[in-house]
C-alpha cells in the first residue's frame, strides 16, 4: 500500500486542517494534519520524482512521530483513492486511460469561429500579429471576408458539424484582427445573418471595442450576445499600451468606454479584460474606480478580469508576471483595503470558484483532457480561406490545419497537423501524465509551450500549481466562513469519521 502519486496537499494557515486533492480519482477532502502526515509518510522511496511541479508554498514535514489513523479513516483513504495498491506506473497508466476515455468525448463536438480580417486599427505593443499589418509583404492577407467566401466558409463548417444534432455546436466566434472595422460594417451584417440561418443562436467575439458604434444592428438578442473588450488601464495608461494606428494622440479609451455603455442596456454580456504586466499594475485600481464610479459593474452582464501578458519567448521580459505572481499582487491590494480591486476577477478565481461550488455542493469537478478547445474540434476561418486550430497561429499559412480553395470550392485538411493538435493531451506530454495537477490544468498552452522549450509536445506550467494551491485554500476558507453562518448551516452538512485526530471531511 503507498500514496497515490495524484495526491495534493493544501495546508490551511493557522488550522490543523489541510484539504487533499486526489486528482485522479476526483476526491478531495478535509483532514487533520495528521491524517496528511501520514499520507506523506506513505509514500514510496521513488515516488518523488513524480511531484513534477513543486509549488511555492513549502510543505512541511511530520512534526512528530507519524501514527497510523483509525480503521475507518484509513478504509475511507483507500476508497477515496489516496492510498492504493498500485505501482506509480500502473497508476499513470490508468491516467492515461482516463484521459483516452474524456478525450474521445471531447472530440465528438466543434467549435468555430470566424476571421472576418487580419486588419485592425490598433497597434498594441504586445500583439503577435503585428507584423501583418506593419510589413508590406503581408498586406494581401489584411482582405476581408466577402458574402461569397462567408457562404463557402458556412458549407465547410456543415461538413464538419457531427450528425447528431445533440452535439452539434450552436456557439460561433469572430476574431480578428479586428473584426469590427466600421468598414467591414455589411460584412458583418452577413456573417450575423448567415450564422442564424446555420442554427447558431449565441455569436461571440473577441474585440478591441472602439468602432462598435457603426454595428449596433447586429448587437444584443438576435445578433452578438457577447464580447470581449480589453481595457488596460484608466485612460493614460491604457492609450498607451493600446495604441490608435494613428499614433498616442488618438487615444481609445473615452471610446471603448462610450461604446460598453451603449451595449450593456441591450443585453450584450460584456467581459472586460486587462492584460497586466508591472507596467500597468499600479493602475489598476484606477480603473477599477471608474468601472464603480460609471456603474459599469451595476450590471449583471458585465465582468472584468484581469490577466498577465503572455510572451512567448524562452525568457520573458522583467515586467512580466506569472498568474501567481499577479494574483499575489492583487491580494495584497485587497488586503490593503482597497475594495475597488476585488471587482477584478484574479487568475485564482475560477479555481476557488470551482472548489467553493464543489465543497457547498459535494460534487466533483470534471477532470480535463487537454489544456483548450484548439486540441478537440475547435476550427478557425479566415477571410484567405486558411483553416487553422488556435487562435494564437492564426495568419501563419504554414501553421494551417487546412485550407479552401475559393475558386474550386475544394476543402482540403492537412491530417498529419490535425493529429498532431488533437494528439496534444495530458497523456501523450511526458511531464502531465506524472504531475498531480494536469487533470485539472489540462497541461498548458501548447503554443507557449513551443515558444519557451521547442517542443509542441512539452508542458507550459505557467504556476499553474501554486494558482491552484492559492484558489483551493481561499475556496475552503470562504466555505468555512459560510458554514459557520446560520443560512449555510441549514444548507451543508459535515461528517467527522475519526475522534482519534484523523478526522474527515469528505466532499
């Protein structure tokens, strides 16, 4: 008998409690730390090696001599999945295994989104497509998506949707680029129209917002019913990450804001999100300020997030942050007072999200396959009718997955680069299937994974594990703090299995 190598421990500050994770069989628990003592103390000589990712809360050894917990306790560790029979490798394979399973489902549906353009009216200095729109050799890509190429485009996706109706996807995206240009205005108008007729009834893009005014037509119930808008900070600081085409001068930002102002009354959902590197972070409670003082956040169909720039270089730049460091930032804020900051959706939010729906409701939360959509079905179309698989590489003909011939109306996919996307989950990258954390991280962008160590097939941690150490640890004690209240006691029940100091909370 050993402890299972998917077993994560997460201490409790100034409690004797720590919550275990075991991502492979779904448990997740609440002990004494003795009972997680002993778990550590149960782990074979070797077994090590297979902690791929150590997070940056230290775990701390036995504090005293490990004794062994009740019958009961350890019957229910054993059920539960912490403790197991099997080898670390036999282990893994049943990882794998797992995930084969998880992923043959996820392949059963699509995604798609359109690319109306490679054109767009900034020049953010953190945009990887800038070099098609600043370098004369590829301006022939910055053509838009004409009524006649949309109609080709929609014949292609028919061919791709599966035939069962149930999985049929009814989601369409528009990305760019930027794919509303007032220019592009009857374009869009098509697309819109087009997209209903094809049985999709919630379009989404991801947008910069300042030339929404010309397509108010197509937005609200009927039309668009979401968009993503970035904003990087209160005015200056945003114009000057978010640069007009024209120049400084031409700040965006009174626009965007006219614009969320406009779409909010008509039901469009609107998720703000600011890219944050060190540059820009003291401004964020400025924008929060403004979200508050323009009532922005009155209405339930806006949310703001906040994230770190991404770069995809072996050595990022030193105003970087990772997601850990970034929400560490914006804690500390928090916890400064400041209540205009915790508007902002932090990059541990969906995790204690997840785990605090999980501890009120006693459920699991549904492990994954791979890290996105791009490696189980999702396909982009470009106006030059190149057919890609990640919204990252698109615009770079020979990172296409396909291609339409718009004169012979011929669709032809390149199966060798499909496979290799659709191949990318956590049981076919090395370092996943040993780490505790892939399950529920789906091993990382692949794209950044290529750009840091050369290889598609390699992890992109991103700290990921201390983002998940963090958001597990706020979850539960949210959870505590409600169910020490008289409404949440009427609503949850606990259980305690042990009196010996090995109790359990089993969720």
């Amino acid at each position: 008998m050993r402890t299972s190598s998917y077993t994560i421990y997460v201490t409790i500050p100034d409690s004797e409690k720590v919550v275990i994770v075991n991502s492979l069989t779904g448990a997740t628990d609440v002990v004494h730390e003795k009972v997680a003592e002993f778990l550590r103390a149960m782990r074979k000589a070797g077994d090590e090696q297979w902690v791929a990712h150590p997070t940056e809360q230290p775990v701390e050894g036995p504090k005293g001599p490990v004794s062994s917990p009740s019958e009961q306790t350890l019957l229910r560790l054993i059920r539960r999945g912490y403790l197991t029979n099997l080898s670390a490798e036999e282990e893994q394979q049943r990882l794998v295994d797992v995930v084969n399973v998880i992923h043959a489902g996820k392949m059963r549906f699509r995604s798609f989104l359109l690319v109306p353009t490679y054109d767009c009216n900034l020049r953010c200095s953190y945009c990887f497509q800038n070099d098609l729109r600043v370098k004369a050799e590829n301006h022939f890509k910055l053509r838009s998506m004409t009524p006649e190429r949309t109609d080709r485009i929609f014949e292609a996706i028919r061919d791709l949707q599966p035939e069962d109706e149930a999985h049929r996807s009814r989601r369409l995206g528009l990305y760019g680029g930027e794919p509303f240009l007032a220019e592009n205005v009857q374009n869009i108008e098509y697309i819109v129209e087009k997209a209903r007729s094809e049985g999709f009834d919630h379009i989404y893009a991801i947008t910069n917002g300042t030339e929404l005014q010309h397509h108010m037509n197509v937005m609200g119930p009927g039309g668009v019913t979401q968009l993503q808008i970035t904003l990087d900070g209160p005015r200056e600081a945003h114009n000057r990450s978010r640069i007009h085409k024209d120049g400084i001068g031409a700040g965006t930002f009174d626009k965007i804001m006219e614009n969320i102002e406009l779409l909010l009354p008509r039901g469009v959902k609107i998720d703000v999100r600011v890219n944050v590197t060190r540059i820009n972070a003291p401004h964020l409670q400025g924008l929060a300020e403004i979200v508050q003082k323009r009532r922005l956040n009155t209405f339930s169909n806006f949310s703001i997030y906040a994230t770190p720039v991404n770069y995809p270089s072996k050595t990022p730049p030193p105003e970087g942050f990772t997601p850990y460091q970034l929400d560490l930032f914006m804690a500390a804020k928090e916890g400064d007072g400041d209540n205009a900051m915790k508007l902002f959706e932090r990059p541990a939010t969906g995790v204690k999200g997840e785990f605090l729906k999980m501890f009120v409701n006693k459920t699991q939360i549904p492990p994954r396959s791979a890290f996105c959509a791009s490696h189980s079905g999702m396909y982009l179309f470009d106006a030059l009718g190149d057919i890609y698989t990640c919204w990252e590489w698109v615009g770079f003909p020979a990172l296409r997955v396909g291609r339409i011939d718009f004169e012979t109306g011929a669709v032809k996919y390149n199966n060798k680069q499909l496979e290799r996307w659709h191949n990318r989950t956590i049981a076919n990258v090395p370092t996943c299937r040993k780490c505790q954390y892939s399950l529920y991280c789906g091993g990382g962008c692949a794209v950044y994974a290529t750009a840091q160590t050369g290889k598609f097939m390699n992890n992109h941690c991103n700290s990921y594990p201390a983002v998940f150490q963090k958001g597990v640890r706020e979850a539960y004690l949210e959870y505590q703090s409600m169910e020490n209240s008289d409404t949440a006691l009427k609503q949850t029940s606990t259980a305690t299995l042990s009196s010996d100091g090995g109790g359990m909370l089993c969720q």
